[in-house]
C-alpha cells in the first residue's frame, strides 16, 4: 500500500497510464465548512471535477471500475459532467446512512440520510452466484461514528463494509485500487481487508495523513 502526501492535481499525472483497475473515491462535495470541503463557487467546484475526472481518464486500465461518491445537490451537474466526458455510467448508487453528517445544518430542512455513488465501468462486476441484498442500488450502512471501528478518523466518514462491498466487486487479484481523496484512509483499510490488491492513497492534508498512518501502519511518500 502507498500513501502520497500530495494534492490529487499534481500527483495524477505522475501514476503510470492504464495502471487503475478499480477507482473508489470520496471527493470534496463543496458543501460543508470546513476547509477540505470548500472549494469555491458552484462553478469552481465543477471545473475541480471536470479536471480530475479528465486527468485520471488515462490512468485508468481498460478494463476498469469506478465508484465516486458525490452530495446529491451535484449529482445532476456531475452526471451531465460524466456523461459529456464519456464515462460509462452503469449504475447509480444510493448509500443511505441513517445519519446527519457533521457540519451540516437541518433545522429548516428535512435531514438527509443518503449520499449518491455513481458507479462507471468498462466489463462485468464480480457478483456471487447468490442473489442478495449486495446487487440493489440501494445500499443501506450505519454511517460510522466514536464507537466503531471504522469511526473517529474523518468527519465525514464512509462505512469500511460499503467500499469493501465495491472492491469485491470492482477488482480481482493483483489489481491496482485507487483513491487520490483518501481521506481518513478508509479504502485503504477496506483493500487490506479484501487482500491482494495495491492500494494507492493520495491525501492532500497533513492531518488526514497523520490518521491514516496510524490507522494503516504505513508512512507516508511525497
């Protein structure tokens, strides 16, 4: 497993083309105050997608997944981003949580509890003979919090169950996953726990290193 310390824009031009069998990421949503999450107006924050959407194009193997997270107030811009850019969108995913994440205001709204994953790929998913509730486009995980494992390493944290869910799914053996939002690590420890895969992390925020070394037992490049 790697992890870049380093901003998503000028690390993604420096991985080696067609070397991503699988892409799981959670970018920035724009949407909440904190620091990571802002990144400009409506219209910056979708020419920062449009530019790490194109610069990962040929990075990606040809046969490939991806599953990007997104705030359902951008899900339309970003589908019509995604589809003008010819990514194969093949599913859209809801994570519904059950929760209000942090720093999102509720008291004059209904509180959201679910999030949008658009799901693109070039060659069939890896689904157990069994049908069960894993092939819904609904996917209902606790959000985690203090008192779970996967809990206290970001502040808006993805279930470590959910992104392992994908990798079965997206990835085989001895294939290349990627994240360049890391985050608090959590596709990194979901990789670990499938096995046999390579792991790349990229994380832009010191903090958010600093958690996923500790959280993964790995040091950081840069």
């Amino acid at each position: 497993m790697i992890l870049y310390h380093d901003d998503a824009l000028q690390r993604i031009p420096l991985l080696d083309d067609k070397s991503v069998n699988l892409l799981v990421t959670d970018p920035p949503y724009n949407v909440t105050e904190y620091e990571w999450d802002s990144i400009g107006t409506d219209e910056e924050y979708m020419e920062f997608t449009r530019q790490w959407l194109e610069l990962l194009k040929p990075k990606l193997a040809d046969d490939y997944h991806a599953f990007i997270f997104c705030d359902p107030s951008y899900q339309a811009r970003i589908e019509r981003l995604l589809v003008s850019e010819e990514w194969p969108i093949k599913s859209r995913i809801i994570w519904h949580n059950r929760s209000v994440t942090s720093g999102r205001p509720a008291s004059n709204c209904f509180a959201q509890t679910w999030q949008m994953v658009f799901h693109c790929g070039t060659h069939k998913l890896n689904w157990p003979p069994e049908w069960d509730d894993g092939r819904f486009d609904v996917q209902v995980y606790a959000t985690p919090n203090a008192n779970t494992k996967d809990g206290g390493w970001h502040p808006t944290p993805k279930p470590v169950r959910l992104i392992e869910h994908f990798i079965k799914l997206g990835s085989k053996d001895g294939d290349t996953i990627l994240d360049m939002f890391a985050g608090g690590g959590v596709t990194g420890e979901a990789s670990s726990n499938v096995g046999r895969r390579q792991c790349i992390l990229v994380e832009k925020y010191d903090e958010f290193c600093n958690k996923i070394e500790k959280r993964l037992d790995i040091l950081r490049r840069k």
